[in-house]
C-alpha cells in the first residue's frame, strides 16, 4: 500500500518520542509512506501561540533545531516552513459570523483557527504540486498526534473521506481518504464560501 503522509501545523513535541512511534508503527512499519510536510516555525518568538481551550499545556516553548529534528524524524519528500501569520483581516465576514453565532472560545482564538486551516491547506498544496506517483491513500495527521489505532486501508471505500472521532466537537487531528478527494480541497481558501 501507498500511503502520503502530509503533515502540518506547530511542530509541537518533537522531542516527545509517543508521537512519531505512534505514526511509524501504525504507517511507516507497515506500509510504503512518503512525507508531505508545513510546518510554523516563529523566527522571533520564543513560544508557539496556542488557543484558550488548551489547558494541559504549561509550556509551549520551541525546541532547538526543529527542521532537523523534522528531518531526521519524518524524512519529507517536500516540506516547507512559514513564520507567524497574522490573519486579522482575512475572511472578516467569517469573523463577523463567528463573533455573531458561536462563543467567545472560538471568536477569541481565530488567529490560531486560521492558522490551522492554512497550514493544512498549504500542505495539501505541497503534496499536489510535487507528487509524482499515484498513492493508494492519503493520511493528513499533525506533529502532535498520538496514533492509538488505524484501519486497515485494504477495508477502505476509495472516493470517501475517514476523520478521527477523538471528540465529538472538532475533530481536527487526522484524516484518511483517497487523493483524488485533495485536488481541489482548499479548507482556508474557500472557508467563507458557504456563509
């Protein structure tokens, strides 16, 4: 099986050796994968930025040699660094509808919100402007996850989209579907289209 593992986001726990096991066991063990990766990397900044409802963390202080450690960890195909993005006034009458309808939690955390669909999109990117094979599937996962369990890709519906069930609320933390399904998929680009 050909797997594309696309990566985004705060590279966040690198040092923490329960993340990336978790993704060799579960992909790299047992499947022919190629790393897609985005990642933030604040050149100024001593912290990442995280959103209030993060409330475990005490500390979210950026390690040394971070695109080493992301190299030596996932060897990416293509990866790509950005700094601090400030996204005060993209999509403002989304902002308008999410101060309007839902709470303060998510209205307060935009910027961080933002920045999320932006590195996801942006990875997505990176995998369809230098893929160079056909994938079987594709896993979009963060640097942070901790895999507990993948099913098995031969079950697997191809045109259909899997997310993670951690919660019932915002399951941002992977994704499993077939590559065709990314062509086209711009969460950022095209987030205020439905308002």
């Amino acid at each position: 099986m050909k797997i594309a593992l696309l990566i985004y986001g705060q590279p966040r726990f690198l040092s923490n050796p329960r993340s990336h096991s978790s993704h060799k066991k579960h992909l790299f063990d047992k499947h022919e994968v190629d790393v897609f990766t985005h990642y933030w990397l604040p050149s100024d900044e001593k912290t990442f930025e995280y959103s209030s409802w993060i409330t475990n963390i005490k500390s979210n202080i950026l390690e040394k040699n971070i695109p080493k450690k992301i190299e030596d960890l996932y060897n990416p195909l293509f990866s790509e660094r950005d700094c601090k993005i400030c996204f005060e006034n993209d999509h403002l009458e989304l902002k308008k509808y999410i101060k309007e309808y839902f709470n303060d939690p998510f209205y307060i955390n935009i910027n961080n919100l933002f920045s999320h669909l932006w590195s996801f999109e942006k990875t997505i990117e990176i995998f369809n402007n230098n893929k160079n094979v056909d994938y079987d599937f594709f896993v979009i996962s963060r640097y942070d996850n901790y895999i507990e369990m993948i099913p098995d890709f031969e079950t697997l519906k191809k045109k259909k989209w899997y997310c993670s069930n951690h919660h019932n609320r915002f399951p941002d933390l992977m994704y499993i579907g077939d590559p065709i399904l990314l062509e086209n998929y711009k969460p950022y680009s095209k987030m205020s289209d439905n308002l």
